[in-house]
C-alpha cells in the first residue's frame, strides 16, 4: 500500500503544478482512502475535506463522495479516537 500512496502523492504534485483542479480533488480522494485503510483516519480526513471543496467550489457531482467518506471517517474517528494510526493500537 506504501507504493500506492507514494504513487498518488506524486501524482497530486503533478496535477497541482498542472492546474488541474479536478485531478488534484481526484488524487486527494484516491489518497484519503488508501491512507482510511492504513488507519491514518486523521489524513484521510484532511485529504477527503480538500477534495470536497474543490469539487464544492467547481460544481462537481463528487462532491458527494467526498462528503460521504468525510462523514464515514468522522465517525470512525469519534469511535476510535484521533491523531494516531489505528494500526499502532
């Protein structure tokens, strides 16, 4: 899964550098959930709240995917608690 998140960071960078806002909400989205199933919900949250307002403020229907997954990771985290990896527990 590292190689994956390394992956999807790169390609972040690179959207960014593009301008293209749509990928950069895209690849935020990507991350947050390989970084939920790491148990990094803390990042995840942080990655799938950007994507949401990027897709919020351009009028994309994924909007709605991101603010699923950031009302499923608030969840988890109200009942796992917060700022450490699940995975550490």
């Amino acid at each position: 899964m590292g190689q994956a998140i390394d992956c999807y960071k790169q390609a972040l960078v690179i959207a960014d550098e593009m301008g293209d806002i749509d990928r950069v909400a895209r690849h935020s989205c990507h991350l947050a959930r390989f970084y939920a199933q790491s148990g990094q919900l803390d990042q995840a949250l942080s990655l799938a709240q950007q994507a949401a307002g990027i897709w919020g403020q351009i009028g994309s229907p994924n909007v709605q995917v991101a603010r699923d997954m950031i009302s499923k990771l608030q969840s988890m985290l109200r009942q796992y608690g917060g700022g450490e990896a699940l995975t550490e527990r």
